[in-house]
C-alpha cells in the first residue's frame, strides 16, 4: 500500500452503535442474596432500583448455591455482596474468602442478632435495617473497589522492548493519537447514545446523560470526571480491560480532561525550579498478585493507564491504604510520590476548587503517567501494608525515552488522526471498531486512489477476523485501484500481491496463493537490489505454499534462496536466521528427514540461547519445533519435555490468555494423545480451546481445529455424543469462515461421518463420507492420502450395521436376508428386539447358506423359538464365514438347542454361541454337551440363567473331559448346586483347555467349593474362576484357599 500519510477529515466518528453491557461499565457489581426476592414484587423492584443509585450492575439470587457459583466465574471485577432473609449465617463462612468479594452488608431488621456473630467476619461491613445508609456505604465501598482497579503496568529494569506490557505500550499509543484529533459535538452526541443503549433501565443515569448533553461545555472536564455519575468508573474499567471501542467513543473526553489539567500546569508551575520539589501520596489495595509483581519491579517503572488521582495529605491516603488490609487477599499499599515540578513531564495539578467534590490538597495526573520504582518498604510489623517511593520521570529519561521511541515505531507514524487509530486498534484486536471506523473514513473519501489503502485496512481486518473471502473481496479492490494509478513494478502493488495470496494461503487454495506469491516476487526483483533482505519474504511464502502441496524439495530450494540472502546481510548468529533454520527444518521433518530437521531446529535454538534472555517468548518456537520432531520420531517422553519447556517460557513471558499458550497446550495434548492418556490430552485441549475463545473472533478457524482436537479425544475415547457435539461445533466455525472447497471443511465432514459410523448410524454416515469426498476432489490432488482414507471410509460403511429395536419383523427380515445373499462386505449385523419369529430366522438363514461376509449375527430378544433355532442351525451345517452367534432370550429351549448341536457337530467356523435366558434346561445342555465331545472350534459357550441345574451340569461335564477348544463357559445363575460343582470339578481334573469358568449364583455352598477347590490342585489351564453370591462360607473358602497354595 502506498506508505505516504492519508489526509482525512479529522471529525470522522466511528459508525454505527454496537449495543454495551452494563458489565462494561464498572470495576465492582453488587450480589444481593435472598431467598425471598420476587422481582415482580413493587417492594423488591424499588429495592434494586435504589440500589443501582450505588452500584450500577445487581444480581440477585435466591439461591446460596447458584449465587456462590455466579460469583466464583467472576475474573476481573470485586463484588459488593447484600444478604437478607436468614441466610446470613449459612453462607458468610462460605463467601467470605473469596478473592472476588471486597465487602458484605446484611440487611435484615434484627440488628442486634447481627452484631454479635459478624465480628468475626471483618469483610461484613455493618448491619443495616434501612437501605438508605447502606447505600451510601455502598457507594463508598464501589468507590474503594474503582480506586483499587485503577489500570497500571509495570516495567521492570532493563527489560527488553519487544517485552513491554501491551497495556503499557497501548495506552501510550492511544493517547498519543486521540490528543491528534479534533473532536466535535457529533463524537459527543454518539458518545451521549451508547450511553443510552447502557443505561436504559436505569433513570438515574438516564438523566445523569441527559444533564451531560445539556451543560457538557458549561462545566470543566475536570468537574465531569469527579462527578459521581459514570464517566470514570466507565472509562477506568475501558482502560482497565483495553476495550478499544469504549476508549475510542470516550476520545472526546480523554483529550479534553488532558487539555485541561496541561492548562492548569502551565498556570500554576510557570517559574518552578527542583526547590519546588513536593510529595503527593496515593493510598490503595493490591491484590497479592499484582502486589509480587510490583515487588519484581523495584527499580523499574510503574504506569498509572488512568488519569491518576493523589493527595497532599498522607493521612487521607493512609487510611485507604489500612482500609484494604481487611481483606486477607490484598495488601494496603501507600505510593509516596516525588514531584519536581521543574522537569518536563505528564502534566498534572491541584484541582482543589475545581472537582465537583471539594478534596483539599488533590492533585491530578493526566492519562498514562510513569514513575520510577525507587524502593518498597513494610510498614511496622504488617506484613500487609507497605510504603511504596515513586519518583515522577522525566520526558527525557533515558529508559523511557527508548520505550516511547520504540511505542511510537509501533503506532505507525507515518499515518495520522482516525486512519492511524485505526491501525493500532487493529493491532490490539479490536476489530469491530477499527472497521467502523474504516467504513466512515471510506464513505468520506472520493479519490480512488485514498480508497485504495482503506480497502487494504478493510482487508486486513477481516482476514485477522478469519473471514477469508471478505479480506479478498477488499484486497481485490485495493488491487485494482494501484494497478490502475501505479507503475508496473510498484512495491505497493507487491504487498496487494502478498495479501491475496496470504488469504488464498488460509483458504487452503495452495497454487493461487503460490501464484500471487510469485507475482509478488517478480516485483521484488524488478524494484529491489538483488541481495536486499526484503527478498527473504516472497522466497518463503512461495516455499510455504510447495510444503503445504507436498512439494518439499521445492519448498527447501526456496527457504535456502532466503537464508542465503540474509546471510549476506547479518551475522551468522543474528536471531533474524532463526526463522529460515525453522523453515528448513520442518520441511525435512515433512520428509522424514528427522536427524537433518534435528539439525536445523538446534541450529535455530543455539542462535537465540546466545542472543535473547533466558525465558524470552521466542525461545519457545524452537523448542516447539525440537519437540514436533521428537513426537514424529516416536519419542514421546522428549517430545513433552520439550512442549513443557515451550509452555514453562511462554507462561513467564506472555499473558495468561496469549494464543502462543494455546497452541502449546495443543501441542501438548497432541502427544498425550497419541500416548493414549486420553483424559490428559483432553484437559490440554480444553485450556487450549478456553484461551482461544479469550482471544480469538467467534468465527475463527483456529477455534474449529480446537473442537476438532477435542472431538477426536471423545471418539478415542468412545464418547460418541460428545465428539459429535465437538465436530459439529467445528464444522460450524468452518463453514462460516472458510470457502466451500476447503480441505479442512472435508476433513470435518469426515470426522462427523465417522462418528456416526462407530454409533451405527450408517446413512448419515454415508452422506458425510460423500460430503468430504465431494470437497476432496475438488481441492486435493487425486493421491492425496486424507482422499483416500474418506473414500475407504465409505466403502467400509456398511462392515457394520446396527438395525436394534426397530420392529422389523418377520416380513422385512426377509427384504433384509434377499440384501444378504449377495453382500460381501458387511460383517456384524445386529437385529436385537425385532420382534424376528421362525419365519424371519427362516429367510436368516438361508441368506447365511450363501453370505461369505458376516462374522457376527445378534439375534436377542426375538423370540424365534425352536423352529426358528432349526432354520439357523440348518446354516450353520453350510455356513463356513459366521463365528459369533448370539441368541439372548429367544425362547427356543431344549429343541433349539438340540438343533443347534447338531450343527455344532458339522461347523468348523462358530467361535461364540451365547443361548443366555432360554431354558435349555438339563436336556438342552445334555444335547450341548454330546455336540462339544467331538466340536474343536467353539471357544465360548455362554448359558445364563438356562435352568440347567445340577443335571446339566453332569453333561456339560462331561463334554469338558473330552472337549479340546472351549477356553470359556459361562453358566451362571443355572442353580446346579453342589453337585453340579462336583460333576464339573471332576471335568476340570482332565480337562487342559477352559481359561474362564463363570459360576455366579449357582447356589453351590462350601461342598461346591470343596470339590471346585479339589479340582484346582490338579488343574493347570484355569486362569479365572467367578463364584460371586454362592454361599461358600468360610469353610468353602477355606478348601479354595487350600487347593491356591498347590495350584500354579
């Protein structure tokens, strides 16, 4: 884009109204607890309308437990908390430490109960029985908590530019610029309207806005920012949290409350010199986090990101500073602070006479001032109250002067007014109002070419959004327009080149973005030197776009033509070469070439270790990257040790909710998925989806590849439903970011199908596996192996098919068994609770006499009786491809399981019979049991509750002393007694082959065990033995015992 200053009309004002939270608004809320609140009650609704005249956001809860949770979600707000109706006592222990909570006011008529009980909770404020004094201590607590909240950074000594606190330098920068912009009534009138939108159901404040509108230029700014009404509890909490959109519709007011006390610096310091040297105090509390890392900073710097409000009198500032030691998590902190009127500073002065509320020996300090940290000391023996000395810097402070240099480098100078704010609060991510304002700044201009770098703002605002396809249709424009006002080989034209392809690039559309990036490059060469570093860039784009293609010998041509330029340009351990090192390095790690990856991502880390501090943010990236190629390599434990120490650097160099760490905790997750700790790969992911939501639009692809991430540890896992909820989730994101053909969007159609896959849902299944196929084709090459694994995806669909409980009955059975005759790739067929008679087990089997696919049929619960057991035992003579059976509860008793037995004496493939529920009874196991003497396949036999009783189990005994294939019998709840146990523990003295005997509730007492335990001492095949609810006593347990110490 072209690099000169826009000129544009300096009174735009950011178009349209998004509407405000109330929670935008202040630094406290109030909690009112009681269990009698009813909101439709006049009482109560007056009630909460005075108590908004104190503390604009109140919650009420007549609920303990759901009011304790509400207030432990709360992350950056104190809570004034009222309790009333008897639940004083019940939830003051439970509230009380609490870090939200900063006061407690019980308002009940019974003071005298009250007072005894609370002097031990030093949180509670007092007793009141009329609302009206609680207000006011109300107001005077939301006071404390605003004062306690005012936004600070910290600066420690010799810190490195690139690790400024972002508050620090934003705030900076925000001023900077809005003390460049003439507002005018309009900003004040929009302003005056969000206000509205806010406060809509609060007339106090109603008319609060309508006075501001009527009497704004009447009164000082500095009257208005004392007033007790909400300009600076808003702007303090909009600093507080950077809310970029707030900051900006408040711009009018920042300047003219700046202008004002710079005015009265200059009246009341004209002549002074350092013998005008006077101290000012601040009383306030910390909480002990912020505290500690103030303590890091001695020495360093402290900015105050608010207009910053002192006194004269220490006392005043002192009690403050005690006030807040009540709390057992803050620290009272008194600033003493050093003032040479003489130095060329932050403007500041005495607003004694001029504040709406006449504070003798006041003393206000414009927006974002810095003091240095002289020393921090104890007060007496409070460990919890501390003096901290501040001396005011000077503009010309060496250290501050680097800082500001480097802030202003960052804020773009060479734009200006509403188009340079623009930029910056694109850079903060506040995208929303940084394209409001483009928009205006748009409808304004005439000239194409000043549309033309608008359009490039518009673009970069929605591809930051991850809303691809608009961030195109801008980049186009502006392409457009400098290709028609431009030369051939402009450098602007080079950068509209590097956008699109950047856009194409996240679309997943490789060989246009490959394109655009070569466009881009061949401008470069024509404008540029040959070795000029800027060179560097295209030849690393154009290789990003051969390694996301597969192209990776490409992709390392192109990072080693960048190297090689920059190598001619720095030193050989500049930290600049890191990143062409990483480039390299994952290249070959694409290519399996992990010792040579190795290689370059050592080279890489060495480089920073020697030229950036130990726990600089940087030194994560080659960590990541070592440990990426550990986890290829199948060397988890190092691949984790390294992921770790990535995230151990990032937690002590960046915010708690930088995307850096999200990616870190995916990483993370990513190894221990792969390990199978499954509950710890989806702990990790869950923080990465949690920072990512902070962080990130609604809409943004990254958030897509978070639930993604975390369905695919639900489907590890089993957990169907939830992976489901996940994927769709993420296909959602996608379909709203993404273009139609993108390959990520397939990848989701074919998780979401898979899914519904493993719940046997196969028709959706299907149109998912189509729908990610469709995509495919049109945006992968045709051997892609993602392609070819959705397309066996949906091939093997049907290996599976789950028709339970659906009433298909004996006449769709047979539609059912014609698709059967023929198919040869579906495996397990589940038709449990159909209502199948003999007449559907009649069209079963004789599609089994010709399938050559199905290895498992469940037939529970059909009630297909002893003809229906024939028609499939006649199959099963022929059948050579069946080796599970499972026939629940099919009422087919001891006939079906003599027609079954004679086929077991022909079938050579039957692995599992289970005839659980159907009443064999001792005949039926005896015709089992004939069949087993001579059947070497069926390795499990299961005959619950089948009433075979002690005569049943003689057969099956005897079967057992011959019978060389069945490793497990299950007959519990058969009643086969003691002298079923001794007919079987005889089979077992013989018997080398059953591992597994289930005798649950047979009743077989410590006779039973006796002969079972007998059985034990010769026998060497039996591994488990299950005799739960049998009765055996002490004594049978003791001959099992005995018979333990023999067997081995």
């Amino acid at each position: 884009m072209n690099r000169g200053k826009l000129t544009t009309n300096p009174s735009t004002v950011p178009k349209g109204r998004r509407r405000i939270h109330i929670q935008q608004l202040q630094n406290v809320l109030l909690v009112w607890l009681d269990s009698n609140i009813d909101e439709t009650n006049d009482y109560y609704q007056n009630t909460i309308t005075t108590l908004r005249r104190a503390i604009k956001d109140v919650n009420t809860y007549t609920n303990g437990d759901q009011c304790l949770e509400f207030i432990q979600t709360i992350v950056d707000k104190k809570v004034c908390m009222v309790i009333s109706g008897s639940l004083e006592k019940h939830i003051v222990p439970r509230v009380h430490n609490m870090s939200q909570v900063d006061s407690i006011f019980i308002f009940s008529g019974n003071k005298i109960y009250h007072q005894q009980w609370i002097k031990d909770w030093p949180k509670i404020k007092g007793v009141f029985t009329d609302i009206t004094p609680m207000c006011e201590a109300l107001k005077k607590a939301a006071y404390q908590c605003e004062q306690n909240a005012i936004p600070m950074s910290f600066v420690g000594p010799n810190e490195k530019l690139e690790q400024l606190d972002p508050s620090f330098m934003y705030t900076q920068m925000l001023k900077e610029i809005l003390l460049t912009i003439k507002f005018e009534q309009k900003h004040i009138q929009d302003y005056l309207n969000y206000c509205r939108d806010a406060f809509v159901n609060n007339e106090e404040e109603m008319v609060n806005i309508e006075r501001l509108e009527r009497e704004y230029r009447t009164k000082t700014p500095i009257y208005w920012y004392t007033c007790q009404m909400f300009l600076y509890p808003m702007l303090n909490r909009a600093l507080r949290l950077m809310n970029g959109d707030t900051i900006t519709r408040m711009g009018f007011f920042i300047s003219d409350l700046h202008r004002q006390i710079e005015q009265l610096h200059r009246e009341q310091y004209p002549d002074t010199t350092a013998v005008n040297t006077f101290t000012v105090y601040r009383g306030q509390g910390f909480s002990t986090g912020d505290f500690e890392q103030m303590m890091k900073t001695k020495g360093g710097l402290i900015s105050f990101n608010n207009f910053l409000s002192t006194t004269k009198h220490r006392n005043i500032s002192l009690g403050f500073a005690q006030r807040a030691t009540i709390n057992s998590d803050e620290v009272g902190v008194l600033f003493i602070i050093e003032i040479n009127p003489a130095l060329l500073t932050t403007p500041f002065a005495s607003i004694a006479g001029i504040s709406k509320f006449q504070r003798e020996g006041e003393v206000l300090f414009s927006m974002h001032s810095v003091f240095r940290i002289k020393d921090i000391k104890q007060m007496s023996e409070n460990n919890r109250l501390h003096e901290v000395y501040l001396t005011l810097t000077a503009k010309n402070d060496p250290e501050l002067s680097r800082f500001n240099d480097y802030i202003r480098k960052e804020s773009f100078p060479d734009s200006e007014g509403w188009y340079r704010l623009g930029r910056v609060l694109r850079k903060m991510g506040q995208f929303d109002t940084a394209e409001d304002i483009y928009q205006v700044l748009f409808d304004q201009t005439k000239n194409d070419k000043d549309k033309a770098p608008i359009y490039v703002q518009l673009g970069s605002i929605k591809y930051s959004q991850g809303k691809y396809q608009g961030a195109l249709t801008f980049y186009e424009k502006s392409l457009d327009i400098y290709q028609k006002t431009l030369s051939p080989n402009h450098p602007s034209l080079a950068i509209s080149y590097s956008n699109i392809g950047n856009v194409h690039n996240s679309m997943g559309d490789y060989p246009k973005a490959l394109f655009y990036f070569e466009k881009a490059l061949e401008i470069q060469q024509q404008s540029l030197p040959p070795n000029h570093r800027d060179l560097a860039i295209p030849y690393v784009n154009i290789g990003n776009m051969h390694a996301e293609m597969g192209n990776y010998l490409k992709a390392i041509s192109s990072y080693k033509e960048a190297l090689e330029i920059q190598q001619q340009s720095l030193p050989p351990n500049h930290p600049d070469l890191v990143y062409f090192y990483n480039n390299i390095g994952n290249a070959h790690s694409k290519m399996s070439n992990y010792r040579i990856a190795l290689s370059c991502f050592e080279k890489a880390l060495k480089i920073q270790q020697q030229s950036l501090p130990p726990n600089h943010r940087d030194l994560a990236i080659p960590f990541v990257n070592i440990g990426s190629v550990h986890a290829e390599m199948g060397d988890y434990p190092q691949a984790l040790f390294c992921f770790e120490k990535a995230l151990e650097i990032q937690r002590q160099s960046l915010p708690s909710n930088h995307p850096d760490l999200a990616a870190s905790y995916n990483n993370i997750g990513n190894v221990h998925c792969r390990m199978s700790n499954y509950s710890k790969a989806l702990s990790y992911y869950e923080k990465d989806l949690e920072i990512s939501q902070q962080s990130l639009p609604s809409n943004h692809p990254d958030l897509a590849s978070s639930y993604n991430n975390i369905g695919n540890v639900h489907a590890d896992m089993g957990n169907n439903p939830e992976a489901l909820s996940s994927y769709e989730k993420a296909l959602k994101i996608q379909q709203q970011s993404l273009p139609p053909s993108h390959p990520n969007l397939a990848a989701s159609y074919n998780n979401i199908g898979t899914v519904y896959d493993n719940m046997g849902i196969y028709t959706k299944a299907r149109t998912f596996y189509e729908h990610a196929i469709q995509i495919g084709q049109q945006s992968l090459p045709s051997n892609h192996p993602n392609l070819q694994q959705w397309k066996n995806n949906l091939e093997l669909t049907l290996t599976t098919l789950n028709l339970s409980y659906n009433g298909i009955g004996d006449e769709r059975a047979k539609y059912l068994s014609a698709a059967l005759q023929n198919n040869t790739t579906l495996t397990i067929l589940n038709l449990n609770g159909n209502g199948i008679g003999a007449e559907g087990a009649r069209h079963l089997g004789d599609a089994l006499q010709n399938n050559t696919g199905l290895t498992t049929l469940n037939l529970n619960w059909n009630g297909i009786g002893a003809d229906g057991a024939r028609h499939l035992g006649e199959a099963l003579r022929n059948n050579t491809t069946l080796t599970t059976l499972t026939l629940r509860l099919n009422k087919i008793g001891a006939e079906g399981a003599q027609h079954l037995s004679d086929a077991l004496r022909i079938n050579t493939t039957l692995i599992t019979l289970n005839l659980n529920g159907n009443e064999i009874g001792a005949e039926g196991a005896q015709h089992l049991g004939d069949a087993l003497q001579n059947n070497t396949t069926l390795t499990t036999l299961s005959l619950y509750n089948s009433k075979i009783g002690n005569e049943g189990a003689q057969h099956l005994g005897d079967a057992l002393r011959n019978n060389t294939g069945l490793t497990t019998l299950n007959l519990n709840w058969n009643g086969i007694g003691a002298d079923g146990a001794r007919h079987l523990g005889d089979a077992l003295r013989n018997n080398t082959t059953l591992i597994t005997l289930n005798l649950n509730g047979n009743g077989v007492g410590a006779e039973g065990a006796q002969h079972l335990g007998d059985a034990l001492r010769n026998n060497t095949a039996l591994t488990t033995l299950n005799l739960e609810l049998n009765s055996i006593g002490a004594e049978g347990a003791q001959h099992l015992a005995d018979a333990l110490r023999i067997n081995t």
